[in-house]
C-alpha cells in the first residue's frame, strides 16, 4: 500500500466526523438526507439538527426559515438567492467552515498519533491551495465543490 493510500484510509473517518461537527457533510445534503444505515436514529436526529443549524448560521436565517425551505424542496442555492444573500458570501463561509473543519481534524489526527505535524502542514497547505483555485481536486464533479450543500 502507498503512503497516500495509507492517509487517505486513515482521513476518511476523521473527516467525516469533523464534517458532522461543523457543517452539513458526512454524507448529508440541503435536499436529500442521505445517513449511513447503521446511524442510530438519535445519530440521525443529531445530524439534521446541526445541518439545520449550520445553514441558518451561515445564511444568517432562522432555523425555522432553513428547515421550512428544507421540507419544501429548496436547496441552500435557491435559498440564499431567495432571502437576497450574495452566492459569493456563502461560497466565502462555506470556504472558510470548510478549512476550519480540515485544521480540527488534522488537528485531531496529530493529537491521537495517526500523522505528524510536518504531515498536517503539509496537507493542509495543499487543501488550502486546491480551495483557492476553486476546487477540491480528485473527484471533483464541477463546481467549487459544493455538491453536498445542494450546489
């Protein structure tokens, strides 16, 4: 096995639950709630309830005003250019919430032993230069990556 699929293997966990932390990922979407089978239905309670929070945070709404958007069929783009909010604003906090959430886990993965420091830095470097050019890299379907919001 290559060191890079060493890492990739062991970040995937860790994202995912820095994701569920912070923002609406952790295989979630504005529009479509797509769980892991095995969440529990407290788990699945929790992670809508941040997601909902999240959106309301970010687009500066209530969360009463995400989740009747939510119910109707509204993804977080029609959204925000309902309620007027500037599609490069949120693209700027769903940026900035997205390198938060790569520092708490890479943060994490040094804390617990799984990589170096030197390894963060570097791979934090590299995410920050793939976000700056408006995209996520490997896999990328178009887009800034937005693809699990609802973009």
């Amino acid at each position: 096995m290559t060191k890079k699929t060493i890492l990739k293997n062991a970040l995937i966990p860790s994202i995912g639950l820095a994701l569920l932390t912070i923002s609406s990922a952790s295989a979630m979407s504005f529009g479509h709630m797509n769980f892991n089978s095995t969440a529990t239905p407290d788990e699945i309670a929790v992670q809508q309830t941040t997601m909902f929070q999240n959106h309301a945070t970010m687009l500066g709404l209530s969360v009463d005003e995400v989740k009747t958007a939510w119910a109707s069929g509204k993804d977080l783009k029609t959204l925000a250019k309902e309620k007027g909010i500037s599609l490069d604003t949120v693209k700027q906090k769903m940026d900035a919430t997205r390198l938060t959430n790569q520092k708490t886990m890479l943060s994490t993965l040094v804390t617990k032993g799984v990589i170096t420091q030197v390894q963060a830095d570097q791979r934090l470097a590299t995410l920050s230069t793939k976000t700056a050019k408006g995209g996520t890299g490997e896999g990328k379907r178009g887009g800034r990556g937005f693809g699990m919001m609802g973009w």
